[in-house]
C-alpha cells in the first residue's frame, strides 16, 4: 500500500521548558515545504507552541519525561501529534474550556486549547490517566 502522505518526521526530546521553543522551530521548518504564508507558519508555531508547553507543565509537572512529536505533510496540509507518556487529562471536556486551568498558582491562562483550536483547522484529543496523552492538530495550506 502506497503511503498517503509527502513526507513524514519524527522528534523525541526532553520534557524541559527551554525544548519548548527547539520543537516549534523544527516544525516550522519541516512545514516549509508546503509553502506556507508567514500567517500560517506563525499559527502552526503557535499551536505546537501550546501543546508542547502543555505536556511539560501539566503532563509531566515536575517530573521529566519525553515528548515525541510526528508530522506528516500531504498535498496541502500539516498533521501534527504531539504525544507525551505524562498523567493524562482527566476531563478533556473541561481542560478544553476557555480559561480553565489546573495550576492558577502559575498564572497560567488557562488559554491552550483555545489557542489551539483557533490557529489549527483541526484538534483532537486523546488522553488517558495515568499513561499520557496525544494531541493531533492538523492544519491546510491555502495554495
């Protein structure tokens, strides 16, 4: 069977926040090949930017651990996973509302999947406690 996509990466890196901004320009790299507007470079940035940053503070908390990250370009568009083997979401649902947030005592907004949802065209979530959770974000070039 022929694969379906362009062109596949893989990146696994350590879950500290210094790694966060190492996976947003490697991916924004990686989706140049579509030819994307700056606009569209800067919301995929943005997402993975999210999710990554996520993974690390709520996932992992204080602990280390990995974050692997797989994109597949097709025609005209990006696919995006970001997995980390961290505590899992306990309600999606709820993570997913706006200005929620499990830690407030790190200021944090409480805005990433928001942002997530609004920069991408398509966002799931997959989460289970305990054993992690996988973020797939896809998102189209306009050619």
């Amino acid at each position: 069977m022929k694969n379906a996509y362009k062109n596949e990466m893989k990146l696994e890196f350590s879950s500290k926040s210094n790694n966060e901004a190492f996976a947003r320009v490697t991916v924004a790299a990686f989706a140049s090949q579509l030819d994307p507007t700056i606009e569209e470079l800067a919301d995929i940035k943005t997402a993975v930017s999210e999710a990554v940053t996520n993974s690390i503070i709520h996932g992992y908390e204080e602990k280390e651990g990995n974050i692997k990250i797989i994109c597949k370009l097709s025609e005209n568009s990006i696919e995006i996973e970001i997995i980390d083997n961290g505590k899992g979401i306990e309600n999606i649902e709820e993570a997913k509302k706006p200005l929620y947030t499990s830690k407030p005592n790190l200021e944090r907004s409480g805005m990433g999947f928001t942002i997530m949802e609004s920069f991408m065209d398509e966002v799931h979530i997959e989460s289970v406690v305990g054993l992690g959770t996988k973020i797939t974000m896809k998102k189209v070039i306009k050619m």
